[in-house]
C-alpha cells in the first residue's frame, strides 16, 4: 500500500471525427444554457420591472407627487398647531386659579 499510485492516470485516444462531435455537443449544449439563462434573466427583469410600476402607481398621487411626504407634513402641521392650543389653554386654565 505504501507504493500505491495516488492519483489514476487515464488516457483516451479519440479519433478526429468523435471529437469533432463531442465539442459541436458541447458547444450546442452551452448556447442553449447561455439562451435559457438570457431568457430567464429578462423574464425576472421584467417581473422587477412590473412590480417597480405597481408601486408606483400604488404610492403616485394625481400631478405625480407622492402622498406620504404630504401626509406627513399635514400631520405635523397640526399636530403642532393643536399641542400649542392646548398647551395655551390649560396655561390659561392654571393662570386663572392663581389670580383669585
């Protein structure tokens, strides 16, 4: 065992015909691979490409603005206009007790 051959060596003699033909098998069979990933490339780009126009529209508002940044700034608007009222208005409320 210990002057055992680590590795197998093989050789095959081809002829010129035989090889001709396992290359053209190769290289139909790797334009058919590089053809099925192309399609599926575009099929899954278009995929992205539909789902990017559905949110679009999804989130789109009338002239092409996007609602949640206007939402967001009508929120604020009065929520801080209304904590200003009340805040002025318990303020008041407590200004009042202390002047009798």
């Amino acid at each position: 065992m210990e002057n055992a051959l680590t590795k197998l060596k093989v050789s095959v003699n081809v002829n010129d015909a035989d090889w001709q033909k396992i290359q053209e098998l190769f290289t139909k069979e790797r334009q058919w691979m590089v053809s099925q990933m192309q399609t599926h490339i575009r099929e899954v780009n278009s995929m992205f490409a539909d789902e990017r126009k559905k949110v679009r529209e999804r989130y789109k508002e009338y002239d092409g603005c996007y609602l949640g940044h206007y939402a967001q700034w009508f929120f604020w608007f009065f929520f801080t206009i209304g904590f200003f009222v009340i805040v002025g208005c318990i303020g008041m409320m407590i200004a009042q007790c202390y002047n009798r």
